[in-house]
C-alpha cells in the first residue's frame, strides 16, 4: 500500500483516529499522521491550514462554499462542478450507523411501540426562524417534545451522539427535521437520523434536490410542497390517526435505486485520484503567479485575524495603515 503523510486541523473533532475520511483512506492507503504532512486534511472551524503550504483538501460540513484559491480539493454541498477539484458528498455519509439504520427502516412491520407523537432536538436556537415557527404551530395540534437546548419541554438536555438520540427518538411517529437553512444542496444529518430512529422526518430544507436528490419522495413529508403549514398539518393528521397509511409510508425506502453505492464508489475515486498521482502533481492552486500572489496575500489577512485578540489599538491602526 502507498504510504501517505497526512494532517487533520480545523476540525470540529480533533481525533485523527476517528476522522471519517482518514478511516475511508486507510483502506487504500497506508496513512500516517505527521507533522510535516504532504496532505492536510481540513474543515471550516479555524485557519490552521494555512500554515501549511502542501496539498489542502477541504470537508464542508456547514453551509459554505470553497474557495478554490485556497484549497485544492474540496468535499462539500454545493451542486457545482470543478474538474478534479470537487465533489459533492451530504454530512449524513458521516454518520454511518445512523445511515446503515435508515437503510434497514423499510423493514419495520410493526409500530405498537409508537405510543409518542414528535420529537423536536435542536440546540441551536437562533439559526432558523421557520423551524422554530413549525415546532410552536405543531405543537398547538399535539404536544411535541423538544429533547435539545432550542425550546425544550422534557426537563432534560438529550446528549447528541447518535445513540442517545436514536434510542429516544425511536418511540416517537414523526421527528421534525428542519435544516439549519434552505439552500440548494444543503443537507446535514437531520434527516436520516429521522429514519434511522424508525420515524416519519417532516422535513425542511433544499427544495430542489433533498438528500442531493437520491432521496425517494414517499418516504418523509417535506414542508416545500404546501402552500402553508395548515396544508401540512392535514397530511401529518392523516398519517397519525391511520395506522395503515402510516405504516406503508414507514415501509418505503430512504433512497432511490443505487444512490448510496454510486455517492461512495464517486467519492472514492474522488480519493483515489488525489492520492495516487505524484505529489507535486496533484498540487491545484499554484497553476499560476496569481494564485501565489493571492494565497500569499489571503493567508497573511487570516493570520492577522485569527491573532486580532493579541494586537493592541496601535498595532492595530499600523496594520490598516498599511
């Protein structure tokens, strides 16, 4: 196996070990974390990288697009295309158990055990308006149990690992599964831990493509096709009081045909191709002077930022100055 020398920084898990891509690239490589790397691998939750003048690889988890003058790869959820460069790869393939349950979701045939109603766990109370909006309407029809830090009625904080909040969502009907924001491409884990949990996800979020399109339509109710949330509320009122219809809706599949096979075989010759060309081959953004010029200028602007707090106002005023 080819040995490769790699760094994980700006991460939101500082665990090289468990980082899911150094798992994906162990498989195929022989990988070792190093100090003086050939690859960093990074996210979007600091500016480590730019200390590092090797191939940059970038993970979005959030919803941000790359900067191509920075990296030279990019992992994200933008539906855009870029050569070599990018991919398009949702958060929830993060979170494999969660993502191998909802595969096995179709298969429940029977739901006695469903004796609570919806469950709402978000603890970021401040990033979407119409999530917040639909708990309080919802909430009027039947009592929905708010398990996170944004609107909570059970009296307790759920921890967010995937099995704490599994094993209390898998009792309920319906979970509400609003993204953060509406963004085409945008998808995080929301809505498989929704089905991984055996749950009907009411969903709300990419309007165009949900689940970067692979997802099948029967299978959640998606708060963009109605008009309002009174046209929603009567499909949700159907589900819950007739134990059929709920239960074939519960028995359909997550995905469409071969989606989840064909997103990982893409990602992994997304890996292959940065990782077996020669180093100096694979670089992406020194093509020119200008990206020189420019990676030079953005890493010397995000190195005085990321320090700002230690500066005083003169130093400050010499910086603007200049």
């Amino acid at each position: 196996m080819k040995q490769i020398k790699v760094k994980v920084v700006d991460w939101w898990d500082d665990s090289f070990d468990n980082n899911f891509i150094i798992k994906k690239l162990r498989k195929r490589f022989q990988v070792i974390e190093s100090e003086d790397p050939d690859y960093i691998i990074y996210s979007v939750f600091g500016y480590r990288h730019l200390d590092y003048d090797c191939i940059r690889i970038l993970f979005i988890g959030e919803n941000i697009s790359p900067d191509f003058n920075i990296c030279d790869y990019a992992i994200g959820m933008n539906h855009i295309k870029f050569d070599d460069r990018y991919i398009y790869y949702p958060l929830f393939f993060m979170y494999e158990k969660d993502l191998n349950r909802a595969l096995e979701k179709h298969k429940i045939n029977n739901i006695s055990h469903k004796t609570k109603f919806c469950n709402y766990i978000f603890s970021n109370t401040k990033s979407s308006k119409i999530r917040g909006d639909f708990f309080d309407f919802l909430n009027k029809y039947k009592k929905v149990d708010s398990a996170g830090k944004d609107r909570n009625n059970i009296n307790k904080i759920l921890p967010m690992e995937e099995d704490a909040k599994y094993n209390f969502m898998k009792n309920y009907k319906f979970s509400i599964a609003f993204e953060n924001s509406s963004t085409n491409g945008y998808c995080t884990e929301k809505i498989i831990q929704a089905f991984a949990a055996g749950t009907i996800p009411i969903y709300w979020g990419d309007k165009h493509h949900p689940i970067g399109g692979g997802i099948n339509k029967k299978s959640f109710i998606n708060i963009n096709d109605y008009d309002d949330f009174g046209d929603a509320l009567e499909s949700i009122k159907i589900l819950d009081n007739n134990d059929e219809k709920y239960l074939k809706m519960l028995q359909e599949k997550v995905f469409i045909d071969d989606y989840i096979e064909e997103k990982n075989k893409e990602f992994d010759n997304f890996i292959d191709n940065i990782f077996n060309q020669k180093i100096d081959k694979a670089f992406r953004r020194k093509n020119d002077s200008w990206y020189k010029i420019y990676n030079k200028n953005y890493t010397k602007a995000f190195k005085i930022l990321r320090n700002i707090k230690k500066l005083n106002i003169s130093n400050i005023k010499k910086i603007f100055k200049k």
